[in-house]
C-alpha cells in the first residue's frame, strides 16, 4: 500500500508528520468492543501482501494472541 496516493491517508498527520509511506493494522477486539490495534508502519511504500507474506501472518497471529488472552482464554 502507497500511503501517499491512498485517499484515506490526505491530510492525516502521521502521514503529513512522518512521512508514512506504509500503514499495515488488524484491530484488537474485546468481545464485540475494538480496544487498539496489532500495526505495523514504514516511511516507504510497501505490499506486504507480496512483498512479506510471513510478517503479515505474524501480525495476525500476534492479533489473535492477544484477543484470546484479554479474554482469558
């Protein structure tokens, strides 16, 4: 993902402040409540998809982990 050409991404000011050239996040879920997120953030574009298949199944495995210990599980 390109921050720079995304629309999502114009004007936000981590991407005007730091430059953020990729953004990568999972929600963590608390029941049915999102309380934070599993991200992972670079200063150039990048497809994680393609570029870093295992990192992205890291992140959400880590996502996972962590939903499943608030719930005590």
């Amino acid at each position: 993902m390109d921050a720079s050409i995304d629309p999502q991404w114009q004007g936000n000011e981590d991407w005007v402040k730091f430059g953020l050239g990729t953004y990568l996040g999972f929600p963590l879920f608390y029941g049915d409540q999102v309380v934070g997120t599993v991200c992972a953030l670079h200063d150039k574009p990048y497809d994680f998809y393609q570029g870093d298949p295992a990192a992205y199944e890291q992140l959400t495995k880590l996502k996972q982990q962590l939903e499943q210990s608030m719930l005590g599980d």
